[in-house]
C-alpha cells in the first residue's frame, strides 16, 4: 500500500468519525500535532461505551494511520498495513462503500468446516484497548464476569480505568488467548 493510498482510506475514516472531521477543520502546528490528535480522539472513541460500528472502525483505520505515520521497523511497518487493511474493509463492510484496489477481506471459514482450534487467527487487537463488553466477547465471557474480575481482582486480567471506564489491553487479551490454545 503507498502513501496516497494511505492518505485515502485517513481521508475516509475522518469523513465517517465526526470528531476526526473537527480536529481536521482546526489547524494543527505541525502534523505530528495533527497526528497525535487523531490517535487520541481514535483511542478515547473506541473505548467509550455506545460507539457505532461506522465510528469504531473508522477510529481503528485512523488508528492504524497515525501509527504508519510515525518510524516503525519494517516488520511492525508491514503488521500494522495488515491491520489498517483490515480496518479499512471492516469500515467498508459498515458503511457499504467499495474500495477497489483494497481487495476482498479473508473468507470467513464456513461453519460447517471449522478451522482446528490451533490454526483459528487471533483477532488483531494487539495495543488496542477495549471495553468490558468487548473484551467478554472476545474471551467468551458475560461482562459481568469481567467487572467482578475487576473489582475482586483475581482474573487473568486487570483493567485499566479511564474516567470510570473498565479498558482491557488487547495485548494481556492476545497473550490469555494464546495460552488457552
């Protein structure tokens, strides 16, 4: 993916996430600054509870551009274009929009065929945080088994709080997944 094309699916994003669209209007100093605002106000919307599906995953591409647009080794550079792909055809799905030369997404295996358990992909989540209900969905748990993890702390998991939000960190989620396979 180039640049112009990077610059595209953050044009898009910020046209679907109408907080990105007022810190696009505002006159950022450098764009360093620029980036740096979006990455914040991307983090702070996916954590906050009620997000849209249009809003999140618009929030999870520009994300993934505010992290392309700072110096990255070239495998991290290669694993975050994978995610930024990704999100972009997860923000495509939610706002029925066709990028062309993005692709077609993976096939999701049928049902019928499920892959074996040690082949089954991770979901990327990796330094993203995500919210109770999220995080439950992923682990296949009620949420509230999670906020009594929480409050009695004796999960395999510790939240952070943010203003009185639970955030769960995609990478302790990731390394729990790994260690159930």
């Amino acid at each position: 993916m180039n640049q112009t094309q990077i610059d595209f699916l953050r044009d898009f994003a910020i046209d679907h996430f109408p907080r990105a669209k007022a810190i696009r209007e505002q006159s950022a100093s450098t764009q360093e600054d620029f980036y740096n605002r979006l990455n914040f106000a991307a983090v702070m919307e996916r954590a906050r509870p009620g997000t849209t599906a249009v809003v999140y995953a618009a929030a999870d591409v520009l994300e993934s551009v505010c992290l392309l647009a700072t110096d990255l080794e070239k495998k991290d550079r290669i694993a975050v274009l994978s995610r930024l792909t990704d999100a972009a055809h997860a923000l495509c799905f939610h706002t029925g929009q066709v990028i062309d030369w993005l692709g077609n997404p993976s096939p999701e295996p049928d049902e019928d065929d499920p892959a074996p358990p040690l082949a089954k992909p991770l979901p990327s989540i990796a330094g993203k945080f995500l919210s109770t209900k999220e995080t439950a969905a992923y682990l296949g748990k009620k949420p509230q088994t999670l906020t009594s993890w929480s409050s009695k702390q004796n999960g395999p998991l510790r939240p952070s709080k943010v203003g009185g939000n639970l955030l769960w960190s995609g990478d302790e989620i990731l390394a729990l997944l790994k260690r159930k396979q």
